[in-house]
C-alpha cells in the first residue's frame, strides 16, 4: 500500500511539531542566529590563507 505525498509530509509535520514542545517563536531567534554567524565565517575565510580562525 503505498502512501500519498501529501500524507507522508503532514505526518512529518506532526511529528516535528510534537518534538520542537512547547518553544515560542521568539526562541529560534538564538539558534537561527548562530548558524547564521558561522555560515557567514566559514564563507568569508573558506580559502583565507591568513585567517585568524582555520574552518575545517
């Protein structure tokens, strides 16, 4: 029996929904920002010979 896409993802959904709990929005903020910042250092010193900060 195969399963519809759009079931597959909605249940995805529920689930992902079920473990974020009881987080506000205003909460992601501090991890959106974070990866944000270090998305922007690793491309502004990915082949930076002199770079302070060596990025694996």
């Amino acid at each position: 029996m195969a399963i519809k896409k759009s079931e597959l993802y909605s249940s995805l959904w529920k689930s992902c929904d079920e473990l974020r709990g009881g987080m506000d929005a205003s909460q992601y903020k501090n991890y959106v920002l974070v990866l944000l910042f270090v998305k922007y250092v690793s491309d502004k010193y990915a082949n930076a010979e002199d770079a302070l900060i060596e990025i694996p």
